[in-house]
C-alpha cells in the first residue's frame, strides 16, 4: 500500500492486523519516490477472503493512499485490485 | 494583514473559523494557555461538564442532533483518558466528534513527565484519525482537516492532541489553507462478490431486477439512512414498492413508527413478527447498516432465504458481516432515489398478510399498573410527540426502542454500537445545545443514571434544561435479566441501591418528583416537562420485569425467549 510518512498511519496499519489477529510473516517499507509518501508491504498469512477484508479495511484509513493485494495462495491473476 | 499569534489563539480562532459555537471541556495544566485564550472568544461557548467522559458524550449528542462536528476539550494524562469511552462511543455510533487534548511540552514527551499519556496511542483504535501537533505552524491546518475527517464519508471522532508549549508558541497568523488531504468522499460504486467493482448504475439495476421479483421483500434501515438524512427517499421506496420497513436500533426515527408500512426493531429484542419476517424474506435492502451481530443473532442461520441488497457508504462493510447479493457502495440518500427511480411500482399484501400472521401479543407483566408503556406514552403526551428522546444502556433503552411512538425523523438518540451506560444525561445536554427550542428527555436506569448524574451541576450552572427520567427498578436491570434466563437467577452483585433522587434533585435546585402509579403520570410528567429548567422524575416501577422477546446471544433469531422461562418464573 502506499501511505502517508507518518508514524501514526504505519500504527493504524499494524493495529488492523492485531485486532483481526493476522500474522505477518514479513513486512518492507521503503520511500515510494513521491515525497511524503512510502510503500509499505505486507506479507501475510491469510486466506483470500481475509486478505480481501484488510485490505478493504486498509483502503478505508485516513492516510493510506491505495492498497493491492499482489497475489493470493489462491487465485490465479498476479494482481488482483 | 498579519499579527503575531500564540498557537492557543490560533486553536481558537480555528475552531470558530470552522463555525464551531460549543465546546464541551474541562480544563487543566496542559491546556491552560487553551483555556486563557478562550475568553477573548466569545463566539466559543464553554460548557462546562463535571467529568470529561460527559464532555464526550455531550459532544457526540450535540454531533447525531446537529449533524455538525461535536467539540470536547480536555487537559492531558487522567483528563485526555477520560474522554476514552466518549470517543469510544461516538466511534461505534459514526458521530463527527473532534477531541482536542493537552499535552506536555515536546521535550518532556516520551519521559513519562506528569500527566503525560499517549493519548494518540490510546486512542488509535476508537478514531478516524488523530493528530499531534509538532509545530504551530500546522495548528489550523490540523483542526481544519479533523473537522473534515470527522463530518466526510462515515463520520467518526478525532483527536488533536496539542502540547502545551505549541499552544504557547507564537507566530505570524496566516488563516487556514484548505485541508491538506480532502479525500474525494465515497465515490458510489457496486461492489458484487466475485466481480469487479462495477458502476452504480449496474448496481443499481442489479437491485431492482431482484426486488422486482421478489416475493417477501424487506427493507432495513440503519443509521445510515439518519446519518445521510435519506428519510423521504426511503420511504418513497417503501411506498412505491409496499415493501415493509425494519428499523435497527439507530435507524429508529429514520421511518415514522406509525407508518402502515412500519414494521419494528430487529435483533436481541426485536419483535417476533420482525424477526419472523426476516428469516422468511426472500430479498432484503438493507440501507445504511452494518449487519451487527445484535441484529443478526447467529449469522449462520441469518435470513436463510433471503438474497441481501446493501447499500452502504462503507465498502468494508459489504459482505463483512453477512454474505451479499448486490452491495452498492454509496450515500444512502443518493443511492435510495436512484433506486426509488429505477424500481417498478408494486404491492405486497399477500406478505403482510403473512407478517401480520407472526405477530405476537405483549407478554411482558407487570405487577403494578406503572408500565413501560404508561410512562412513555405520558412522556409523548407531554412533549407532544415533539421531544427527543435519549436513552441510556439497559432494558429501558429496549423498551423505549420498541415502545415509544417516533414520527419525527432523528428523534431518537442512544448508544448503540459501545452500549455505554451514562451516555443518556451528558449526550441530552449535547442535544439540547443543538436543539435549544425542543424538548430533551435523558432516559435512564437506576444503575446508568448513577454513572453521569453529577452532571445535573452541569444542567444547574449552564442553564441546560433537560428533562431526566429514572427508570428504577432497583436492580443492573438487563444484567439481572440475564442472570435469571442464563445463570440460575443468581443475582451476583445486581440489585443496586439509590439515593433518594428527589432530594438528590433538591440538593442541586432541581425540581424533583417520584411517580408509583400511572394516575400519578400525566401530572408529573406534564410538569416536569413544563419546567423552565431541568427535572428529574423518578419512576418506581416493577422490580423483576424483564425485556420480551429476546434472542440469547449468539442464537437464531427463529428462536426468541417468549416469556417467563417456567423454572424463573413465580415471583
Ligand atoms: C459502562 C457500562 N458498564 C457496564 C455495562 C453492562 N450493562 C449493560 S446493561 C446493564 C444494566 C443497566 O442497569 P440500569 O442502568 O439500572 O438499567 P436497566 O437495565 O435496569 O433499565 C449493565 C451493567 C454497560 N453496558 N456499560
């Protein structure tokens, strides 16, 4: 996802993992180029339709600026949103 | 023109430049410069509360009358935490609430300094967003975008958290820009499982196909449907269609009660012909709702025919709870008269004939004559019909729900989502600032007045007139209710003792008046809502009464709780 440089938004992302107990099995953030914008990306351990659902709660977040979910386990297309 | 500013100045000067005319506060160490600014603001009307949790939910009731953003302002540390369950609250409920809290100054953050809390921490999962000011440079900008964030797309609380030292800098004023990121809104799009989001307009048609075919149609309106002001629109799709209408526990006076097409409260203690009628529905609209689990009961067995319709500002909250058909993404209002245009007029009897076939008499009992019903018609008959009503948390909140009469749109106020008892007295305070023509009833139980009654010194010193109903049962009445269908009438630590409330009145000159009968009512009633200013009336009523039907959590809604379970009864 991209989001805001902002600590606070990178603790909302993390606190919708937590509460859905998600596990993440690895995460990178980098500067996305634009400035005051990072690429965040989680590795998750979830089934398609979690994914979906946080990813959909994600895209909801006052910050974040887009979100893709780059591939399910169990779906077919490279990218799906 | 420029002068030089100090950042509580500035804080001031945006809130009125967001044409905010109250705020609810109490004040101490972290944001006394806030507090010394004020004065020389006298648009800002300070009110203030006794607790800073009455301050939330003052602002919140002031927020869901208004519709416009709802202010509270507390100091850092104990005063930021107690507005915890306020924004709690207004999260749950969708109401555009902006907190601004006091903190240490910047160097002292982070080394537990007195009365230091991250507030911002705390206060992550219960708001839209929260902000804490680095530098004064960005004070107006900030309050500017919160009280965007909190009106825009689904309302909800935010905080701004300033420390002190950046109320006390000072710099050149300039006005406030525009917000720094308006996000566009919710741009309507239908969002049906397993294709990808097409346009409204296939949504739209989508939703008309099914209702039109449709044999046991239902709308269901939530909060939404009050939240997006979609009342005429609505009910143009209910009359167009004869499709009855349910309303969840927030959307009450979203559709007038009287309405022949009115159906009832869904849910835990929804009627039975409205439960009934959702597990026979074919079709269901749902317009502005989340499908919470209170209104579901166990979703496995949730509507078992019925293909869903939701329409939703929301889109996580499509499928979220339940499985849907057509999920419209988009302002209830907006997407309703589209839906309104596109359907074919049509009738339902055969399925009101059904309906009405499920309907149920009244089982509650009731030892003496002063039931819930007497007391809420007197209420209606006083007010005539023209109060808003707010509740509190418990088994009076059920049958004010189910009971009272609502014609008028965005007459009835409670916590829904959070269910948090003491919400009724600060949240009337809020409502009668936002409605100081019309009348406010606070209704509460023993148990939840108790938690916000200081407030009444709120009412006293701030010429609040609100009008404060006790329902005292002398127990934790919902908890104790409980207690005997699910836990062997054990009633561990339920009954609770009261003061003597009209005395309590007295003490704060408030007219006070105890009822045991219903002959007594229209009089007292009559009176205290006459009253200039506030007044309480105690109701003395049935003791072991309990809220019919229920569903007991996480059962069917096919299979409410109807009366006395045989082994509980015999009081
Ligand atoms: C702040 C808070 N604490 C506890 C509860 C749990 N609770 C729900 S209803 C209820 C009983 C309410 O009793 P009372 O205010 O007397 O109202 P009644 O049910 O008797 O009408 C309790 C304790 C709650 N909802 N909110």
């Amino acid at each position: 996802m991209l989001l805001d440089d902002a600590l606070v938004t990178l603790n909302r992302a993390f606190g919708v993992l937590r509460r859905r107990n998600v596990p993440i099995e690895g995460l990178a953030l980098h500067p996305s180029g634009t400035a005051g914008v990072s690429r965040l990306t989680f590795v998750l351990k979830a089934d398609a339709a979690t994914a979906d659902r946080v990813a959909q709660q994600f895209h909801k977040m006052i910050g974040v600026r887009s979100v893709m979910v780059l591939a399910n386990e169990d779906s077919t297309t490279e990218a799906k949103r | 023109m420029s002068e030089m500013l100090s950042g509580a100045e500035i804080l001031c000067r945006a809130l009125v430049d967001a044409g905010v005319e109250v705020i609810f506060g109490y004040p101490g160490g972290a944001i006394m410069p806030f507090y010394h600014a004020l004065p020389d603001h006298p648009q800002l009307r300070h009110i203030l509360v006794r607790h800073e949790q009455a301050a939330a939910h003052a602002a919140d009731g002031y927020a869901r009358a208004s519709g416009r953003v709802g202010v509270c302002v507390a100091t850092s540390g104990p005063g930021a935490t107690n507005l915890v369950t306020g924004l709690a609250a207004a999260h749950m409920d969708n109401s555009p609430v902006v907190a601004i809290t006091g903190q240490v100054s910047r160097p002292m953050i982070g080394r537990d300094a007195f009365q230091e809390t991250d507030i911002i921490g705390i206060t992550l999962p219960i708001t839209k967003q929260n902000y804490q000011v680095q530098d004064v440079t960005e004070l107006a900008d900030v309050v500017a975008e919160a009280m965007a964030v909190a009106l825009e797309g689904r309302p909800g609380p935010v905080l701004i958290d300033v420390p002190k030292d950046v109320q006390n800098q000072k710099i050149e004023w300039h006005p406030p820009q525009k917000p720094r990121h308006p996000r566009a809104g919710a741009r309507g799009q239908s969002l049906t499982p397993g294709a990808s989001p097409g346009s409204l307009e296939d949504g739209v048609r989508a939703a008309a196909r099914l209702i039109k075919g449709a044999e046991r149609p239902l709308i269901m309106a939530g909060h939404g449907v009050i939240l997006a002001e979609a009342y005429a629109e609505v009910q143009a799709l209910a009359e167009k269609t004869g499709i009855p209408v349910i309303t969840t526990l927030l959307g009450i006076s979203g559709f007038p009660d009287g309405h022949a097409l009115h159906l009832g409260m869904p849910g835990m203690h929804g009627e039975v012909h409205v439960n009934r009628a959702i597990q026979h529905a074919d079709v269901i609209i749902g317009i502005g709702l989340r499908f919470d689990d209170r209104v579901t009961g166990n979703t496995a067995s949730f509507a078992p025919q019925a293909r869903i319709i939701h329409i939703e500002l929301d889109r996580a909250e499509i499928g979220k709870n339940v499985p849907v058909a057509v999920g419209i993404v988009g302002d209830a209002r907006d997407v309703t008269r589209r839906l309104v245009a596109a359907v074919e007029p049509r009738r339902c009897e055969r399925w009101l004939e059904h309906i009405r076939g499920f309907v149920r008499p009244r089982t509650e009992a009731f030892r003496g004559d002063l039931s819930p019903e007497t007391i809420l018609a007197s209420i209606y008959e006083a007010s005539h019909g023209e109060c808003t009503i707010v509740t509190d948390v418990g088994q009076h909140q059920m049958w004010v729900a189910k009971l009272y009469r609502y014609e008028r749109p965005n007459t009835h106020i409670t916590s829904g989502g959070l269910g948090a008892m003491g919400f009724a007295v600060p949240a009337a305070m809020g409502v009668h600032l936002a409605r100081p023509n019309g009348t406010v009833w606070a209704i509460s139980g023993d148990g939840g007045f108790q938690m916000n009654m200081a407030e009444m010194a709120t009412m006293v010193q701030e010429g609040l007139p609100v009008k404060m109903a006790v329902f005292n049962n002398g127990y934790l009445g919902m908890v104790r209710q409980w207690q005997q269908f699910f836990h062997e009438k054990r009633y561990s630590c339920t009954p609770i003792w009261s003061p003597d409330y009209v005395k309590l009145a007295a003490a704060y000159g408030i007219p006070g008046y105890r009822v045991k009968q219903a002959s007594e009512l229209a009089d007292v009633v009559g009176r205290a809502n006459a009253e200039a200013g506030p007044a309480l009336v105690e109701f003395v009523i049935e003791q072991e009464a309990n809220v019919y039907p229920m569903i007991p959590p996480g059962g069917s809604l096919s299979e409410p709780i109807e009366a006395e379970p045989a082994a509980a009864a015999g009081h």
